[in-house]
C-alpha cells in the first residue's frame, strides 16, 4: 500500500474529509471519469463503478461514483453511505424508484437491476467494502439512520 492510500485509509473517516469527499471529490470524480484524472483512481487501485441511474423527478441520468463489493456472476453491491450524513444520497432514492440503472468499470458499461439486500448479503457486502475504505465502518456508527445496500445484477 503506498502512501496516498494509507492517508485516504486514515483520513476518509474524519468529519472535514468527509465534507471534501461528497461536496468536492464526487463532482470532480463524474467531470474527470472518463480521463486518467479522475481523483478515485489516482494512485488507489480501489473497486470504482459509476452507477447511472434515472432521476425520480427529473426523469434525466444522474452518475455517482461509488466504491462496490464484488459479489461473484457479475453482481456487485454498493452500500449508500452518503459519507456517515443524516440523509440517504440521491442515488439510492432514485435506485428505489426506478431499479434499472447501468454501471460502468473499467470502461465497461452494462445494464443492471437494483434490488435492496438481504441482511446477509449485506453484511458481505459491507465486510469488502470496509477492507477497502476502512472509513465504511465509522460511518455505519455515525450515521442516524440505516443506510441502504443495494445488489446490482445484470438485467437480463
């Protein structure tokens, strides 16, 4: 592990880190993604997808970057932490509305359903997460409310 990844490891639990991850890093995450800059993958060799999904009022594709679990036979899960804040993020609500979304690694897009996980895949699903941004775990005991894991599976 180099040093950039030991400091994120360290710091993605800290309250003003997290302020800067979801006002600053996100944003510029979906303008860069499609370039080597993008911040997420400078230097981390972290899971990144970026999940589109369908705005519940604005009918318009919404894209968030987020960290995902690889959970076998193209199925990933992402867990709606929204960085430890009282509100779930956007995507989750959208997600709910309207479980068809596309995700795309590594260049890669392809079609997935949404569905809410069972209580186990979702503890499967936290447990990789955590190994890979150890801050998950601090926001489950920060944030006031449940927060919302989702398996993605390809749409058939």
């Amino acid at each position: 592990m180099n040093v950039y990844q030991r400091f994120w490891r360290r710091a993605g639990g800290w309250a003003p880190v997290r302020w800067l991850l979801s006002k600053i890093l996100t944003p510029l995450d979906v303008a860069l993604r499609n370039t080597r800059f993008a911040p997420s993958k400078f230097g981390v060799d972290m899971p990144l997808c970026y999940l589109t999904t369908t705005g519940r009022h604005s009918g318009e594709p919404r894209v968030a970057p987020l960290l995902f679990a690889d959970l076998g036979n193209e199925v990933i899960g992402v867990a709606a932490t929204n960085f430890g804040t009282e509100s779930h993020p956007g995507w989750s609500y959208n997600l709910d509305a309207q479980p068809e979304a596309t995700v795309e690694i590594d260049g890669t897009s392809r079609k997935v359903v949404a569905r809410r996980a069972t209580d186990d895949e979702g503890a499967a699903v936290i447990e990789q997460l955590s190994h890979t941004w150890p801050a998950y775990d601090t926001y489950q005991e920060i944030a006031p409310r449940d927060i919302r894991i989702y398996v993605l599976a390809p749409s058939s």
